[in-house]
C-alpha cells in the first residue's frame, strides 16, 4: 500500500479491480493471457485518468490481484479486497476505510473498464454533479460506470444488472451532461471494445492491443 500525501483537490476516488484470471470473460475473441492483459490495461487507464483529475484528491483501488502494486506505480493506494464478496462489498469496505480517517470525505465510485476515460472527462462529471448523490450511467443506460456521494452523505453502491434505476431509486440524481461517452463507456464485450478504442483509448490499452493478434474491427 502506498501512502502518499493527499492533494488539494475534493474528491476520493475508488476503483474496484477484479482479479484479471477471472476478468473480462466475454471478450471470447482473445485468448486467456491477453484477457488478463487487456483487464489490467483498462483499470490502469482508468486509474491514471483519476489520479490527473484536479478535482481528486486520492485514488483508491480495491483489489486482490497479484500485479496491484502497478497502481501505486502511478500514484494511486491500494487497499484489499477483505470480504471477497462481490463488486459492492468491495465498494463498501473501502469506504469504510476511507471515512473511518475522515468521516466527511466526498466519495466517487469508478468502475475500472473505462480505458478510453480522461481526467477531463471526471472534470465534467464532477461539475455536472450539482446534488450530495449522483451517478452517471453506461453508454446503454441501464448500468452505471460513477456513482458520487459529497461530504457525509451515506455512500450504499448498487452496481451491477439495472444498477441506473437501482441508483435513481436510492435517491441519486442521474448527470446527463454532454461530452461524457468516454465515461459512459465501459467494456465487458468485443463490441464495446472497440467502441471504446474509436473514442480513443489510453496508452496501456493501446498497447495491449498492438500486442494481441487480433484484427482490429473498426
């Protein structure tokens, strides 16, 4: 875990990362190796994206994964996976952590298969975001790729099938700002993939993919 000192921005960001032997199973038209490759390029785009971000003032991964110690390479501190439970009990338990030290810190929840997301792109979404509890959606509208609380205002993450409606029920106002498709677009399919790599991936995922030896289907 690194430790590094907290910057002057408002927001703590947290990404939860699959462990990559068992991420991304449905991008079928790679092998086993690159899979994991292309998992790992995705969450440390996505992470580099949050750690340039102004607004943020810490990036924490969750994670299990053997390789974790990459994202400290790049500014973020990781903490781990203790439930082993799922996506949100991972959620959960980090922020635990993180308002167990400060009891008022402004949450954001990340998913980590964002690889063509930019900090500017968390810089709209977080001047969007007028209320304490808000979310953005997937690029098809049922899902969620962000959901923030401000201040003490009680972080409780449904994400998963139908996570938008699950969110908006929660109390969450949906951000519907313009110039946010790198960060509605999350991948869990071939398709996606190469969605998300027209908008413009970052630099791992590119070469991630100039590694593999599949045809780019544009």
């Amino acid at each position: 875990m690194s430790h590094l000192p907290p910057r002057s921005g408002v927001w703590t960001v947290i990404v939860p990362v699959k462990q990559t032997m068992i991420a991304k199973t449905r991008l079928t038209g790679f092998d086993e190796l690159t899979r994991r490759r292309l998992a790992m390029s995705f969450a440390l785009d996505t992470v580099a994206a949050a750690v340039g971000c102004p607004e943020v003032r810490r990036v924490v991964v969750v994670t299990n994964d053997p390789s974790s110690a990459e994202f400290t390479t790049i500014g973020a501190d990781v903490i781990p996976d203790e439930p082993a439970a799922g996506l949100n009990p991972a959620l959960v338990h980090a922020a635990h952590s993180i308002r167990h030290a400060d009891p008022s810190a402004s949450i954001a929840a990340l998913s980590g298969d964002l690889p063509a997301l930019r900090s500017s792109d968390l810089s709209a979404a977080f001047g969007a975001g007028a209320s304490t509890h808000w979310f953005v959606s997937d690029t098809v509208g049922t899902g969620t790729t962000m959901l923030a609380v401000a201040g003490s205002t009680p972080f409780s993450p449904a994400f998963g099938h139908h996570s938008s409606v699950a969110h908006r029920a929660a109390g969450a106002e949906e951000v519907g700002a313009s110039g946010l498709a790198r960060l509605r677009r999350d991948v869990d399919t071939e398709a996606d993939l190469w969605a998300a790599v027209r908008l413009g991936v970052g630099r791992r995922t590119r070469e991630a993919l100039a590694s593999s030896d599949v045809e780019r289907l544009t």
